[in-house]
C-alpha cells in the first residue's frame, strides 16, 4: 500500500544563513525561559536542514559522501548550536548565549551552490523527538575514551550535533544511507572512510530516529563501520526508542543489533521524569495555564477514545505510527489538550493555524505553544458528532462555512501537496493490491486527464480528516473541528489539496448525499469532475492508511481487527465508487 510520502524543500543557502543570522539576533533578545530555549532549538533544526542540503548537494555531485568544506563548515555551526541548546537545557532555560555570527559568516565565505534540497525531518515534526533527548542519552557514552559520532542523514544532521555538544567530542561526519527502503547501503569516498576510522581505539555513535521497519539505516552503518574494523563493542547505537528493528530487518542486522550498545533518546525520560523541575512539560504548561489539580494524564495511541465514547465496541480506528502525542492538564479553570504540533517552524505554523480556525469560530481556545506542545481547551461536555442525528441543513450551512474559510483563507503553493498524478498512482496502486488489477483498471480512465485536473486544482489548507468522530457537538447544539491543524502536514503523501478532497472526506465519513454534495459543490465554487476524480483516490488513501495500520498493530489483535474492518470497508466502497464509473 501507498501512504507515506514527504515534499522536499528548494532553498537558497544564502537565504537561510541570512534567516538563521536574524533568529539569533531576536534570542539575544529574548529574556531568559522556554520561549528563548524553543527558539534556540529551532535554529539548530533551521540549520540542521541546511547542512543536510548542503551534503546531499555534495553527495549527488560525487556520488558518494566525501569531505566538503560547505559540508564540514555548516556541521561546525550545527554543533556550535548544539552545544549552547544543551547548555541552555543543563541550566533549566537560564543561560542561552547563542553563537557569534562568526560561524555563519564562516560558512558565507565558501563557495555555495544557488539552491539545495532540503528534507523536513519527521521526527522534529511529527513524533515528539526531542534533540535534548540524545543529548540526554549522550551520557550513557564512554567517559574516558575518545568518541567519533556518525550522524545519518537526513535528521541525523542535529541530532548528532547534540549527542556531540553533550559528549564534548569533534564535529560529526553525516553520512546518506542510500537505495532500498529495507536495504540501504553507504557509498563513503576512500578518503573521508580512513579519516573516520583514523583512530583504532575509537568507540563510534551513530546516530537517528527510528528504527523503523527495518532499521536498515542502521544496518547500513554497522557493516560500514564492521568492514573498516571496528569490533561491535565499540559500536554505540543511537536510536529514538528503545524497540527492535521491525519484521523486514535481515538477520545480520538483527544480530549486530542484540549485540551492540544502545543508548535511546528517551521522551519520556527529558520530559515526563526529567531532573530538574522547570524541565517538565508540566511545569510548562503550568506557567501557561495554572496550577494542576491533578497529575496530567496521557491519551496517546488513541487513549482519547475513552474520554470522549464509553461504549469500546464503537471506539474508531487508530494508526499507532501516525498518532501524536497527547496530554490531558486539568487546571481549576478547566481541563486543556496538550498536543504535539512539532518543534521550529512547524509548531509555530501549526500554531497560527489553530489561533486563526478559533478567531473564526471552527475550533476550540488556543492557549499557546509550549515548545512543541499545542494548548488547546478540553471540551469534555462535547460529544462526538452523529452523523444520522445531526440536523443535516445546519451541518450542511456549517460545511460550506468552515470549508469555505479554509478554501478561501488558508492557500497553498501548488507544491505543498501530491499532484494529480501522484494521487492517481496511489491510488491505482492501493486498489490493484486490495481489489485486483481487472477493478484497479478502472481509475485508468483518468489518466489522459490528469494534467487538466492539476490545472484546476486550487490548493489550500485541507483539514483532509473528515471523520464524524473529528467534529464535536455542543450542550448548545453548536459543532466544532478537532483535529484541524496539521493534517495537511502530516507525514502521508497528502499535503495541501484543492478543498473538493475534503467534500470527498465529507461525503464519505459525514454520509452526504448526493444533494448536500451539490450544495458544497456550488457554495465552494467547484465543479463534480473533481470531485468524481477524487472519491476514488479518498478512498483508496483511506484503504491504505487502515491497511497499514492493521499490520502495524500485530501485537495489539483488539486494534488490528478494529483497522481491518475499517480498511475492508473503504475497500467495499471503493470497490462500488469504480464500478459506478
């Protein structure tokens, strides 16, 4: 099945290095807290980003990873950064004097190229992964022997940075695991392999997120450094969790895993027990909104589904992989969400994003953003909206409201999200899997269209998360969005898509019918071919997203069968969308 997908960035270093030298002329600014310690953080990831351009640039002009002065000089300001972050960190937010421009000038002065491609680096902003976690994890490392840290790219870039600030090692090498999803290799010039393995007694940290399915990054790494002599027990792995690699690791890595020292960067451990007080997400979101009057209360992995509908058997599907982190913070002046919107520049957006849907009226009171952690009002009198009881001309006047400020005030670049070929590849793709070539055949018909069909596409905002357990109906009889802010961000193949996906997410999830589709369709201004064009593609996505989750939960049998029934039935309707035509 097809579902992930990620849109790469085109940037000017130049650009960003200007960017980078006005964020750390505002921190030196800003008085001493969270705030000044989250803008901070944001830096190092703006110039992690850059970095990894930078060395991808120099990858594909080589073919290979080897030494470059652009390279080498932006891992220096990486690490530079790194290391005033982690002393801001040690210091509970009290000292943060950011680096001289002297680093960025440094890095101005090389020859650069006009543009590189830069990678959003998921765990930053989808999966509450914290750089001062490796820092933290940083400690379980050798004291008394030297340490090389191996960073891979594409978020290996900071977070090797942190683990060599709080090591108080050399700047790290990054290196491109390359090739196959479950079989990636590194391609490193001969030169740049003696200069890493130079010193024999070298204990050597690699360093990223995951493992995923099959941690073949990792892998990759392991024989890089097993094949230049390296025994396993000076090997450090360092991961963002403590879990195995998944079922499509080879035996070879799964032996060298079990083998080798690992030292995971720990949410939990920075956040939930850290060692100083004003460390603590509680601690934030008191200085925010209060007092607790009781310990937060974590409903992650779906755990909101108890809060909000009693009964289990009626409990909606959830994608363990895809869920955010969640917090409930009850004050005496009510109960707030804290969820993880993504550190820099993406929680920042995602923030602006929700402070505008509440001015307008669609979701509930923003409080602030608490370095990566979204404050958002619990309505816990709310119910979830049912479909079959709502008032359907009110739910349908609120439809044309709320998709109407989204389509209207919230555009997109025609990058921001897959095109109309992309979503018919997934498309064809998820429904040949699930339902056959000769069904999967249908879609084709689109094909000689698609160039047409981007032309009319008008990319804004999507909420692309229609589903009636998403909506909130008030005491009052009033509804409210939940969920609104980042699902056009969200690490699927998604984006930013015209707003008629989100008539096709209505139609499906809200029960439209074919009248109260026309009524959307003209108060929103778009026209029922897109829409046909679409349905499908909500539906195959939807199939693949509950697909994959199904798999993703063999240890949990409760929450597979509860993605496998879902995914049956976007596939029985699927199945009926094509045969319609």
């Amino acid at each position: 099945m097809i579902l992930y997908g990620d849109l790469p960035r085109h940037e000017e270093p130049c650009a960003v290095l200007a960017a980078l030298r006005e964020a750390l002329q505002r921190i030196r600014h800003l008085p001493a807290g969270l705030d000044r310690h989250a803008a901070l953080v944001a830096t190092l990831i703006r110039a992690g980003e850059l970095a990894q351009g930078l060395a991808d640039a120099a990858f594909q002009a080589r073919g290979m990873d080897a030494a470059s002065p652009a390279a080498d000089a932006a891992m220096a300001l990486v690490t530079e950064l790194a290391r005033h972050v982690w002393q801001s960190w040690q210091s509970a937010f009290t000292v943060a004097n950011p680096p001289s421009d002297a680093w960025i000038a440094a890095l101005e002065a090389l020859p650069l190229p006009a543009r590189v491609e830069t990678k959003r680096a998921e765990g930053f902003a989808f999966y509450a992964l914290y750089p001062e976690a490796y820092g933290l994890a940083a400690s379980a490392l050798p004291r008394n022997l030297p340490v090389r840290v191996m960073g891979l790219r594409s978020i290996g870039t900071s977070l090797s940075a942190m683990v060599a600030a709080a090591r108080d090692a050399p700047v790290p090498r990054t290196l491109r695991p390359v090739g196959h999803p479950f079989l990636r290799e590194l391609a490193v010039e001969k030169y740049l392999a003696a200069a890493m393995l130079s010193d024999p007694g070298a204990h050597h940290a690699i360093v990223d997120e995951g493992p995923g399915l099959s941690g073949s990054s990792f892998g990759a790494a392991m024989a890089f450094l097993a094949e230049g002599g390296v025994p396993l027990e000076r090997m450090h792995l360092m991961p963002g969790h403590a879990g195995m690699p998944g079922g499509q690791a080879p035996e070879r890595d799964r032996e060298r895993w079990a083998r080798v020292a690992r030292h995971p960067a720990s949410f939990d451990a920075l956040l939930l027990d850290p060692p100083l007080p004003a460390q603590r997400l509680e601690s934030w979101a008191a200085s925010l909104l209060g007092p607790a009057t009781c310990p937060m209360e974590e409903i992650s992995g779906g755990g909101w589904r108890r809060l909000r509908l009693a009964d289990e058997a009626a409990w909606p599907p959830v994608h363990p992989f895809m869920e955010r982190r969640k917090f409930l913070f009850r004050t005496a002046g009510g109960t707030w969400l804290l969820k993880f919107a993504g550190l820099g520049r993406e929680g920042e957006l995602a923030a602006h994003r929700a402070r505008r849907l509440h001015e307008a009226g669609f979701t509930p009171p923003v409080a602030g953003l608490l370095h990566g952690f979204l404050a958002e009002r619990w309505l816990g009198e709310a119910l979830p909206l049912d479909p079959a009881r709502v008032d359907r001309d009110a739910l349908i006047r609120h439809l044309q409201h709320y998709l109407g400020f989204r389509s209207r005030q919230m555009p997109a670049a025609p990058e921001d999200g897959a095109s109309a070929a992309t979503l018919f590849a997934m498309a064809r793709a998820n429904a040949e899997e699930a339902l056959g070539l000769a069904t999967a055949s249908r879609l084709d018909r689109w094909q000689p269209h698609l160039a047409a069909l981007e032309a009319r596409f008008r990319r804004c905002w999507t909420d692309n998360r229609m589903h009636a357990w998403e909506w909130l109906s008030l005491p009052d009889g009033s509804l409210l969005k939940t969920d609104a802010v980042d699902h056009a961000a969200a690490h699927d193949l998604l984006g930013c898509q015209d707003i008629a996906w989100d008539i096709a997410g209505a139609t499906v999830e809200l029960r439209l019918s074919r009248q109260e589709q026309a009524a959307l369709l003209a108060s929103l201004g778009r026209d029922r071919p897109l829409l046909d064009f679409l349905m499908p593609c909500y539906l195959a996505f939807q199939l693949g997203y509950h697909s994959m989750a199904a798999d993703a939960f063999g240890w949990n049998p409760a929450e597979a069968t509860r993605a496998s029934e879902a995914a049956d039935r976007y596939a029985e309707k699927l199945q009926r969308c094509l045969r319609a035509g």
